[in-house]
C-alpha cells in the first residue's frame, strides 16, 4: 500500500487527530503524506510517551530518599513500561498481538495517573508538567488502539 493511502495509519502522522496538522501537532496536514513507520520512535505516541518518561525521572529525583523502593520505583516502572509496550506491540504482525500490548500500555497510563495524585498528595513536588504529558499520551495511545482495532 503506498504511503498516504486510506487505511494505511501510523502514530507519526496519519490518524485523524493524532496526525501532523491534528489538534494536538503544529505540523502542517501536508506531512500526513508521509510513509508509515518504519520504527517504534517514528509513532508521535511514542515520541509522547518517552517524553513522559524523562519528565517522571526528573519530577522522582526530589522525592525523599525513603521512597527510592517505594513510589519512585513504582512510578518509574510503571512510566516505562508505557513507551516500551508501544515499542513491543510496534513489530507485532496480528492486530490481536498489537492491540494486547497497546492495553498493557493504557494500563500503565492509568498505574501511573494514581501515582501523580499520590504524589500530589503527599506533596513530593508538582506532578502538573507529568500529568499533562500523560494526558497527552493517553489521548494518543486511545486514538492509536481505536485505529489497530478497525485496521
């Protein structure tokens, strides 16, 4: 299937909303012509969720040193098992493959969205930068999965 062509969806750039020009991208719709994916770090929700992960590791290097085997590692495992479950699912060939890794991911997502209040809560810094890079990614591994499920 050439590239661009319906039916045809990678994370990077084709699917309505997650594609360049969609609401959350400043690129402009003529980059939805692009040729699908040809790694795991060319799907934007990757890109998101990695990015995540870099903003957890910085937000759990000030929680107290007590917390090192408790909720850093919690929140840090669970962060990474998000952008490594896309990477996993990426070379999966069935759609059922895929999409059980894309749920793992969204699993993780909601792991990590308890651990952000708990750290709010207990006042170990300000999860808001965290949050709304998970946000962000959540909405684009929903809009992903939806896509892997239709074909």
């Amino acid at each position: 299937m050439a590239a661009g062509a319906p039916g045809r969806h990678r994370l990077t750039g084709s699917l309505p909303g997650i594609a360049a020009g969609g609401p959350m991208s400043t690129q402009t719709r003529t980059d939805e012509r692009r040729a699908p994916a040809k790694s795991f770090q060319d799907l934007l929700v990757w890109q998101k969720a990695h990015a995540f992960v870099l903003q957890v590791y910085r937000l759990t290097d000030g929680f107290p040193r007590h917390e090192l085997f408790g909720l850093t590692a919690q929140l840090r495992r669970a962060a990474v098992s998000i952008p490594a479950n896309i990477a996993e699912g990426f070379r999966k060939r069935g759609r059922p493959d895929k999409v059980r890794f894309l749920n793992v991911a969204q699993g993780s997502v909601e792991e990590c969205r308890y651990y952000l209040i708990l750290c709010r809560d207990l006042q170990y810094g300000d999860p808001e930068e965290a949050r709304g890079l998970l946000q962000e990614t959540s909405r684009l591994l929903e809009r992903y999965a939806a896509a892997v499920l239709r074909g």
